[in-house]
C-alpha cells in the first residue's frame, strides 16, 4: 500500500506481490471517509487553525511488527490529550500507584476535556484524562528540574513511537500564550494541595508534553506498545512496566474519550484517547495499535473522521474488546495417550505390548495460544475429569503464546493435588516460557514439592520418561540386558543355529564409543548394521539448526537397513549413546547372499519387512492422532 511516499513500510517492491486483502480494505476505508467533510479544525490554540482539514492518515500496527499504512501517516501533528495516558503511565513508574491515586481518581466525569472536574472536599482531579488530571499526572513525572522531567517524557514517548520525538516550539508557545483555562486548573490544583509547588510549573511541563510531534504512523506503533505489553514491537524495547499496562488502558477505557466515552466503548470498543490536533489512539490489547489523523473535530473535540474510522475497523474486523473470546475451547489443540503416540525410542516387543496395555494411564495434552484463567481451568478440567485412570499428564506448551499469572496457581495446585496420589503432571516447553517455569517452581519450593516439576525440552523426552517410569512401575520382569547374542537378534528370528553361524561368518563385528557417529547423514549407504550391545540414537538437524531425535534403539535392533533396499544416501546421523557392539551387513554381503545363502536373505528380508510394517503401522496410527 503506497503511502505519500509511495512505499510500503516493509520496503517490498511492489511488482509481483499479492494484493494484500487489509492494506485494500484500509484504501477502500480512506476513500470513504476521506469524503466526511463534517467537524471543525481546532482554533482556541491558534497555531493548530494552521492544519490542513483534508490531511487524514490510517495506520494499524500490529504487536508482531507489521504496519498498514494509507494516506498521511507521516504528516507531523502536535500529539496533545494523546500525551495523557502516557504521562499517567509514567507517573505511575515514577511514584508508584499509591501515591498516583491519592491525587488522581480514574472516575469518568462524562463532561468536556478541559472541565474542571475536581473531586468536592479533596479537589482530586475525577481522573488523568481531563486536563486537570493531566497537569496533576505531570506534576508526578520524576526530575531534578522541569528540562529534567520533560526530557524524561520525551524519552519515554519516543520508546513508544520508536524514533526519536520533538517539540514542536511553534505550538508549545501558542498553547503556553493562550492556555488561560489550563492556569485556572492550575492554580484550583495548587489550592488543593493536588500541585504542591507554583502551579506553573506542572502546567509548563503539561503545554510541552501536549506539543510533542507525532505522526499517525507514530500513533499506531505507541498503542501497539500498550497491545504488546509495553514493549515497542519493532524495537523491542520496553517504554513502560507490564503491570502499569491495564491500568492505562483502563482510564483510557472509561475517560479516553470524555463524554463520548460510553458511546466510544458501546460502538468501538477499543481503550482509545483523541486530540484537538486530530489525532485518535486506540489499542486492541495483544493484538494491535490503531492511529487516526484527521483536524476537523466534532463538537466535543474528537476527530470526525477519527471516530468513523475507528467505528468501521471494529465493525468489520471484529475489535470490541469485549467480545466474548472463542478461545477456552480451542486451546487443547490435541489430546491423545501414549497408546496411540510413543516416544521415539524403538522398544523390544514385550516392552511394546506392556506399553499398549498401560498407554492409557498416560495423557498428552497439546495447548496453544493464551492461557488465561478461562482456558487454564478447561484445561484443568479436563485433567481432573479423566485423572482416575491417570497416571502422568503431559501439558505441551510448545504453542502457547503466553501463560497468564492466574495459571500458575492452579497449575501449581493441579500438580501438588496429583502428586499426592503417587501421580504426576509433566510441562514440555522448548524455552518459550521460564517465567513461567520460574513462577511454578517458586510455588511448589513454597509447599518443599519442588522436585514434583518435571519439565522437558521436547515431547518425546517427555513420553521416553513416563514409558520408562510405567515399565518400571509395572517390574514384571526386569529390563532386558544391554547385550544380546547374534542369535538372538530381531533380525535372524527363525534362522536355525547353522544359519546364525554361517551369517556371522560373513558379517563384521564392530564397536563404537559413546558419542561416535556411526553413520553420516549424506553419506553413500554402504551397508547396515545389526545392534548387539548398547543403544544407539537416530539424529536429524532440522534447518533451525535443532537436533531432532528421530529414534533410539537397543539391542536387537537394526540401523541403516535402507541401505540393504534402496543403495541411496543415508537419510540421518546415527550416534552411539554409550559403548556399543553390532554386527555390519554390507551390501555386496547382501547381495550375495542370493547365491550363498538364500534362505538366510529371505528370512533377513521378511524379519525387515515386519520391522517396517511395524514402524508403518504405529507412525500412521500417530499422524493420524496427531492430525485429530
Ligand atoms: O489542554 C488542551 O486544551 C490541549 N493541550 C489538549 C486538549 C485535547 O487534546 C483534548 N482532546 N480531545
């Protein structure tokens, strides 16, 4: 989408890209209101009479980073009641918000902007919206002086926009000559005590933070900082504390929009905050940032055009932040148990079948998106209901977003309620969420459990621990050694004694230490080999760089049989997990085996055709699993 520098943000060459359906949606949302002729430019500071009433700008950022933009984003405007909420958030982080509320209230008033709306007894400003709560708010900004505090905001507003602001002096002078009302609030707040020191001061440092230029784009990028938490999406830097978020977005909810604000929240939805200079700021949180410019105003101060965009985006995308989310039912993307999905470790017939009639006993639940209480407890739900049968619970987090604090108690819970009956519950999580972890740690060294977190890098570490764990649980009969002889390897079920003999005869016997790489992915496929001793892992690196395990094998076992079938290249790593002993089968042995020994081939044939069917059949009953 062009803008007027006939750009998109994202520098793609236009040519060869496919339209993009939202940037059309914007172009088509422009020219419609880019016809409203409706609403004055604001004239009682005079320097802002000079706006150009056809300028109007769109432009939607979202928390990922990505920016829509059309018509005159990157026209400068002075950013005014904008600066509220901001400045509120920062004097929030600078004197905490105690000591905010003590001389601030978060009340709408339902009247004007510039209302001296204060509090009968205590002259408390109703809430930091009005420009009585503004001047308050900036009478709290920490600072050795008033330059001091003013560049604070000036830094703090440029982490939200993510480029360095300015002044705008011809404004900030203009405010400062005709401000008369706003020195009347002044001097109320200083009556009150709500200002402490020459009401001048505050009401200064509020003319220059009102007269900080913006563009739309600007606009966009500091709501999709409060969206994102407070962290710019493109810079990555955070412009204020996670927990002062929604507290912002609340006075913003209810005061944003003055005595429009029942209206706004009715229709739009979205915690929003307008300026006489024509801006419009509103903030769908986690999800995105939307910044409106247009000068002409309604009667009560907010930009007409502004507002019309803004009822038309939430209209027809869906924003209202009150919409009821779908979310608690879509966030056990899966749920399966460790009959139908194993871990990659290759196991001996008796330990398969142990498994299949024990896989119920173990359940994996594969989470996404964002677990807020409403999703955490029909998650939990779901646990507890099917917990008389259970065993061990694998909660795979690998695609939740984010983990709400109000899920680490009842997780915590959850987990301290199983362990008591001998029962466990398991987190897969590659490293998306050690806050989490953390958190969930610190709960359970509370009530000394700490050792019942059992958190895993992947899934199938997860599922090799609960199998060896029910397999050991079960001790019908210990583990098979960690060696076998040729005989009785998978591979020669069925060959008599003579036959064994004379096939080892032709075979090599070969050793490996631990962590030797015994057969390179790449490499031509000369030969297989047939495991007797230790246990040996199947290794891919993925293009990520990340090593997947693809199998592990023990004794009994054959590697590399692809080599035997279709003479190509080895398709993974094979690495020794620790000392190992087997037998290599090369190809040109193989081969001859057709003259020399027929019936050992056939039977070496049928013995790897069973593995493979075996291998189909579980890996189709797991991708069909897994598809559910
Ligand atoms: O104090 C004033 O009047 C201006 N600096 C700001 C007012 C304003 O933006 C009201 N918003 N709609």
């Amino acid at each position: 989408m062009s803008n007027r520098r006939g750009q998109t943000d994202s520098g793609d060459s236009i040519a060869g890209r496919a339209p993009c359906p939202i940037e059309a949606y914007l172009e088509r949302l422009h020219r419609k209101h880019a016809a409203e002729i409706g609403g004055e430019v604001a004239t009682y500071i005079p320097e802002l009479a000079k706006a150009n009433p056809e300028w109007f700008g769109i432009c939607i950022a979202t928390t990922d980073g990505k920016i829509y933009e059309v018509g005159d984003t990157r026209q400068s405007f002075t950013i005014q009641s904008i600066s509220k909420p901001f400045v509120y958030g920062l004097a929030l982080e600078d004197v905490g918000r105690d000591a905010v509320l003590a001389k601030i209230g978060v009340e709408p008033t339902g009247e004007a902007f510039n209302s001296i709306s204060l509090a009968p007894n205590t002259g408390r400003p109703l809430n930091p919206m009005i420009n009585a709560g503004a001047i308050a708010a900036a009478s709290q900004v920490a600072g050795h002086s008033p330059g001091d505090r003013f560049h604070r905001i000036l830094s703090v507003f440029s982490l939200y926009a993510g480029r360095q602001l300015e002044l705008d002096a011809a404004v900030y002078e203009s405010e400062s000559e005709t401000g008369h009302r706003n020195r009347a609030i002044g001097h109320m707040l200083r009556n009150f005590d709500i200002v402490t020191g020459p009401p001048e001061v505050p009401l200064d440092l509020y003319f220059r933070q009102c007269s900080i230029s913006v563009d739309c784009r600007d606009l966009s990028l500091m709501a999709a900082t409060l969206a994102n938490g407070g962290v710019n999406p493109l810079t990555g830097e955070r412009a204020v504390r996670h927990q002062l978020v929604e507290s912002v977005l609340s006075v913003m909810t209810t005061c944003g929009m003055y005595d429009y604000a029942g209206e706004w929240l009715y229709w739009v939805g979205l915690p929003a905050k307008s300026g006489v200079a024509g801006g419009v700021l509103a903030v769908l949180p986690g999800q995105l940032g939307i910044g409106v410019f247009s000068p002409p105003l309604d009667a009560r101060g907010n930009s007409v055009r502004g507002l019309a965009v803004c009822k038309d985006l939430s209209r027809d995308f869906n924003l209202h932040f009150l919409r009821v989310p779908r979310s608690a039912r879509s966030a056990v993307r899966a749920e399966y148990t460790l009959t139908a999905v194993s871990s990659k470790r290759r196991r001996t017939e008796r330990e398969r079948a142990l498994l299949d009639a024990l896989g119920e006993r173990v359940r994996i639940y594969d989470l996404q998106g964002d677990l807020v209480f409403a999703v955490i407890e029909a998650v939990v739900r779901r646990i507890v209901d099917a917990s008389p049968l259970l065993r061990y619970a694998i909660l795979d987090l690998q695609r939740v977003t984010d983990v709400d604090d109000s899920a680490v108690a009842i997780l915590a819970d959850l987990l301290l309620g199983f362990g008591a009956y001998g029962r466990g519950i398991l987190f897969v999580d590659s490293g998306n969420h050690p806050r989490f972890l953390r958190r969930l740690e610190e709960r359970l060294a509370a009530a000394q459990c700490h050792e019942r977190l059992r958190a895993f890098r992947d899934r199938d570490a997860a599922l090799e621990w609960c199998e060896n764990h029910l397999l050991a649980q079960t001790e019908l009969e210990p583990r098979p050694t960690n060696s076998i002889a040729l005989a009785d390897h998978g591979l020669c079920r069925g060959l008599s004694a003579e036959s064994v003999a004379a096939l080892e005869s032709l075979l090599v016997h070969e050793t490996f230490s631990a962590g030797e790489l015994i057969i390179r992915r790449g490499d031509a496929a000369d030969r297989m080999y047939l495991l007797v001793s230790g246990e040996v892992s199947v290794i891919v690196q993925l293009q990520t760089g990340r090593l997947v395990r693809l199998s592990t094998l023990s004794p009994g076992m054959a590697f590399g049989e692809l080599a035997v079938i279709d003479r190509g290249r080895r398709t993974a790593d094979v690495r020794a997990d620790g000392k190992v002993g087997c037998y290599a089968l090369s190809v040109e042995v193989f081969d001859r085996l057709d003259e020399t020994h027929p019936a050992i081939k056939m039977r070496l044939l049928q013995n790897l055709l069973g593995n493979v069917s075996q291998m189909l059949t579980r890996l189709n009953q797991e991708v069909t699993t897994l598809a559910m």
